[in-house]
C-alpha cells in the first residue's frame, strides 16, 4: 500500500482473475527515469510530494525543492537517496541558481509543481500584495525556473518541462482573479516554450488539476467573490487524490507523452468536459 492507501503495483496491473477492485491502483513503471535527474517544486506536501514520490519510485534522481526544510527531510527519510533537498524559494534568482547547481549537471525534467492560492477575491477587492505574492509563485516562479533549465536542455538534445496549472486556467470561476490570472498566464507561458524550443527537442506541457485534496491554505476567503463561485463549485467532481496528479505529471516528463507539446492535460476527473 502507498501512504494513501491505495494499492501500488510494481510493474502491471494485476493478474488475471484477481477481484476487481473499487479504487483506482497505481501502477508504478520499474525504471522509466532510470539515469535521469527530475527538478521537482512543491515537493514537501501534496502534489509536488506525489510526484517527487513517484519518480523516485520508477528510478530518477529527485532535486526535491521546497520553502520548508522539516518536510524536506521528512521525504528524504522516505526515499533515501533518491532525493537530493534543496530548500529555496522559486520566486529568487539567487535560489533557483542553487536549485539548478544542485542537479550537479544535466536537468533531464523539470515539474513546476508549487503554487499558492488566493483569497477568491474579484478583480475590484484584490489587494496589491495578494496580487503580486500569487503572480509571484504561481507565474514568476516557473518563468525563473524554466528559463534557468532550458539552455542546457537544448544543449543537450533535449528534456521536458511540465508545469501544472489548474482548472482555473481553462475558465473564470473556479478561483479568485489573482489565482486565475496566474493560471492562465501559465498555460500562454507553456504553450510559448512549446512552439520556441520544441524544435531543439524540448517539450513543455501542463497538467490542470481541478479539485485536489493536498491540504493548501487558503489565506482567507472574500465573501462576494466565494458566493459568486460557490454555485460553479457545486458541478465538481470530488477531489482527486495527489497521487492521481502525479500519475498524470509522471506520463508528461517522461518518453511516454514523445508526441505530446504544448499540450494542456485536464486532469480533472471530467470537470472542464460539462
């Protein structure tokens, strides 16, 4: 079993005959980022620890990037050496140099995992500093990022980039003004890297999560712009578990998504289709 409980198969589904099951399994493919060094935000909790956890567990080097240092070391003691920890806040040029440093030479992948939410506010109620700390993190965080890890990927022949935006980023009311703007802002950046570098051998796609149960703080919650969402918040599917996510990141950074560029996969148990 995995730290959800789900059941985790190594190497295929399971035999023939088995009982069916009722909750989704996890197949883990043995090897897929063998040789590779995956640079992983968010990485401590949620999303981003999924998906740390699942490269690690299909043999990549994790360089696991977080702004809290317990959480780091938490996941270190779960995947031993796999993981290299590096604690550093995305949104500083200084920071992002030493998460580069860290992988020690080539970035096979990168997964733009971290992000913060807003407080649901309408453009007319969002203050400065929600608006700069969300486009902070949400947008300038992974520009930094891909900027510093796509020269060598070009360099090398080639690597992938995935960065997970959200439901927020395919329609308006799924979260405050700030939070939208970032996620769709995330998606153009996307898709721009795409069509620059995909020639060179770089592919850059997104992942859009709808509801997901990781536990991220919600600083606050504007009343008029929550009462205006609620009733489209009411047609979501039930949150999906992080390691759902992460089964969907793990296909994009990895050979198996070769025909895939700039891409924006749903991965929202249905939501954006109704």
């Amino acid at each position: 079993m995995d730290r959800t409980g789900s059941q985790v198969t190594e190497g295929g589904p399971p035999e023939p005959g088995a009982p069916p099951e009722t909750a989704w399994v996890e197949v883990v493919t043995p090897g897929r980022f063998a040789g590779q060094t995956v640079i992983v935000t968010g990485a401590a909790s949620g999303i981003g620890r999924a998906t740390a956890t699942r490269v690690a567990r299909e043999g990549g080097r994790v360089v696991a990037v977080d702004v809290s240092a317990e959480r780091l070391e938490a996941l270190v003691t779960e995947l031993g050496e796999a993981v290299v920890p590096v604690v550093a806040d995305i949104t500083n040029d200084d920071d992002v140099a030493r998460v580069v440093a860290a992988a020690e030479g080539r970035v096979h992948a990168l997964a733009n995992v971290a992000g913060i939410m807003d407080d649901f506010a309408p453009v007319a109620e969002v203050s400065d500093a929600m608006w700069d700390r969300v486009l902070a993190v949400n947008l300038t965080g992974p520009f930094r990022l891909m900027r510093a890890v796509i020269p060598g990927m070009v360099a090398a022949g080639g690597g992938t980039i995935v960065n997970v935006t959200s439901e927020a980023g395919l329609r308006g009311g799924a979260a405050g003004t700030a939070y939208t703007a970032s996620k769709h802002a995330l998606i153009g950046l996307t898709r721009s890297a795409a069509t620059m570098y995909g020639p060179d051998g770089v592919r850059t796609n997104a992942v859009a999560p709808g509801g997901v149960a990781t536990g991220m703080a919600i600083p606050g919650v504007n009343a008029a712009g929550m009462a205006r969402l609620h009733p489209v918040h009411a047609t979501a599917p039930a949150p999906a578990q992080p390691e759902a996510l992460a089964a969907s990141i793990a296909f994009l950074l990895s050979a198996d998504s070769v025909n895939l560029n700039g891409a924006i996969l749903p991965s929202d148990g249905g939501w954006s289709a109704s």
